[in-house]
C-alpha cells in the first residue's frame, strides 16, 4: 500500500554532551521510541562537525543501537554479536510495534498476519525461516540468501506454517524504521535527497501556528518529508552556516516547534516528542 514517508534527521553529536555509555545508550532509546511512537519510517544521522572523520564513531554508535532496538527480540542474537558498545542494551525500551509480537506460539498464528523472519536454511520444498515461534516457517521459494531479513506474510497456518517474502510497503499497519548513516553535511543531505518536503526545527524559527497553514499546502503534495533536528550544542542555523548556506535556503519551512520554552535549550530527543506530536495532531502520513 502507498502511504506517505516521513523521515527525521539527528546529528551525530547528539550523544556528545552525554559522557556515559549507558545514558548514551538511554537517550538514543528514546529517539527510537519517538520514532516508533510517531511512525517514521527513517532514522538518518547526519555528520554536523566540521571534522567528520571523529564523529563516525558517535553515528555508528546511534545506528547500531537504533538497529538492535527496532529488530525483533528473537532475531537480534541472530544479526548482532557479543559486541561492547551493546553492554547496556538492556535498558533500552521495548518498542512495542506491529513487527515486535508478543505471540511465540506457532498454534496462534493466523493466515495473512505479517512476521519479520531470517532465512536458516534450505530443503527440497524451499526456504526454511525463523519467525519467532517454536519452529521454522516454510517459505516455498528457494532463490534467497541464508541469514536474510525478510518481511513475511502466513499464508498456512496449524502444523505446517507457511510463509511468503513481501514488501514492507505491503503492510497495512507500521512497520519500524530503518537506520541511515548519512556521510554528507546536512546541506547536500537535503540536496541530494529524496525529500518533497524539508522541514527544520529551530528555536529561532516562525512560529508553527504562523506557517501550519502553508506547511499543510506542501504536506498534502509531498510523498515523503524530511523534519530535521540540531545538536545539544548548536542548532541548524550554526550547523548549516558552517557550509556557508543559509538554513531558510536550505529548508522549505524554519519552524519553532515549542514556542515560548522554559528552558534554555530544548534537548534532541525532547524536541523529537514535542515536533512529532504537533505534527502528528495537524497532519496524517
């Protein structure tokens, strides 16, 4: 099915104030959980310092622990090995999402539900696949690679489970995001990217109730929009000023998504929550 995308944009410094690994880790928790809250479909992590050979190791570390959250429990032993930078994963939060199913039990599956899945191995009907239940599906095609993530769809329920590989555009009901480690500035980001619509968040912004009216216009027309976010440290103004462009020219709207704080800076992953459920009440994807 054909709905609209929405795709956020963090900076890889954001964890930079934060000294820990495990808060480091908290805080990226609550990024995926907006995310899935608010059902974006891409997490992309931009570079915003000018060295951004040194922040690699920050956006990596966001990506891995993005990816590990929105994969299934019962696949994640499967795609992330023993791996230090995962010391405290455990405190990230459970998503909760369609693609996350509490149900292990194959005698609860039912036909046309959607499961993701790895292929584990091969045999004369097909492709045998782990769908988080006591035993491998049967997925009746055999030109697919062991160890794949695939989105799956039951078409045989009971003693014999069936699967089908589908797309995830396919299913009707959010199915997580997926996690892009972004190389460039924000500038050539939202230049090169895919983006109908590019919306900045900034403290020194317009209003949201000045510009909802015209923001709504675009919204309706655009396949897939861009809501980009700055760093603890600096905004996008400062961010986009370091490649010599101006944000309002980068941007189609520069947007105060939390007027008249009470604080003096507004962090990430709280301008996250607040942004998205604006959004969210004024628009529809």
């Amino acid at each position: 099915m054909n709905r609209k995308k929405l795709a956020i944009a963090v900076p890889a410094s954001v964890i930079s104030d934060t000294p820990h690994l495990r808060e480091k880790t908290s805080k990226i928790g609550l990024i995926g959980r907006a995310a899935a809250v608010f059902r974006v479909d891409e997490i992309i992590v931009y570079p915003d310092n000018a060295e951004k050979g040194k922040q690699r190791n920050e956006a990596d570390l966001i990506a891995l622990l993005l990816a590990y959250l929105e994969t299934p429990q019962y696949l994640r032993k499967r795609f992330f090995k023993i791996d230090p930078r995962l010391q405290y994963a455990g405190i990230l939060p459970p998503l909760r999402t369609p693609h996350h199913p509490l149900n292990r039990k194959a005698k609860n599956l039912k036909v046309g539900e959607y499961r993701e899945g790895v292929t584990v191995s091969k045999t004369k009907e097909g492709v045998l696949v782990d769908i988080g239940v006591e035993r491998p599906a049967l997925m009746r095609e055999t030109n697919w690679a062991l160890g794949k993530r695939l989105t799956l769809q039951v078409v045989k329920a009971g003693e014999r489970v069936e699967v089908q590989a589908v797309s995830r555009d396919e299913v009707p009901s959010y199915w997580g995001y997926t996690v892009t480690v972004e190389n460039h500035s924000f500038g050539r980001l939202v230049e090169n990217g895919k983006f109908d619509l590019t919306i900045a968040t900034s403290k020194i912004g317009a209003k949201f109730v000045d510009v909802a009216g015209k923001m709504a216009e675009k919204w309706k027309k655009a396949d897939c929009t861009l809501v980009a976010f700055g760093a603890p440290a600096r905004g996008l103004h400062e961010i986009v000023a370091d490649e010599g462009a101006d944000l309002n020219d980068v941007a189609d709207f520069v947007v105060n998504m939390v007027p008249e704080q009470g604080t003096e800076t507004v962090r990430t992953e709280e301008a996250l929550f607040a942004s998205l459920a604006v959004l969210n009440v004024q628009f529809s994807w």
